[in-house]
C-alpha cells in the first residue's frame, strides 16, 4: 500500500517518466487516484494514460482552477 490518496505527476522527470511512475503506483495500491501533467502530450500518452488508470490528464500550460476541481473531486472529504 502507497499511503496516497492522490498522486499528482509530471510525465517528464529526471531519469524516467510518469508512466513508468504510474505503473510502480498501480503495483503497490491500484487505489491511488493519479492525475498525470504534461507539455508533450499527445493523443497515445492520454490512451496509455487512461489504460494504467490515471484520473485526469492536464496539458501544460493548465488552468489551476480546473486543476483544484479536479482535486477536489477526487478528494472529497478536503476542503
């Protein structure tokens, strides 16, 4: 078990990227809302993406308005 609730995610980090992030999450709690981030998407990173479970995907630049909704509704319970 991860201990997250949400996990927010750059798809481009130093040494990896978010899928592969993604993939460790999934094995150690399927049940870790996840939304994944990025200046270089396209439409096969959001289907890769939407397959390992990712909540949301947002492209870079976003709006953080849409971002803390997004948030919000997958933590309920924050305030």
């Amino acid at each position: 078990m991860s201990g997250y609730d949400l996990i927010i995610a750059d798809y481009r980090m130093p040494g990896f990227d978010g899928l592969e992030l993604i993939k460790g999450v999934r094995y150690l709690d399927p049940r870790t809302s996840i939304i994944l981030m990025t200046a270089y998407g396209s439409e096969e990173l959001w289907q890769e993406a939407q397959k390992l479970g990712v909540a949301r995907c947002f492209g870079k630049p976003f709006d953080m308005d849409e971002m803390l909704l997004a948030v919000s509704e997958l933590l309920p319970g924050l305030k």
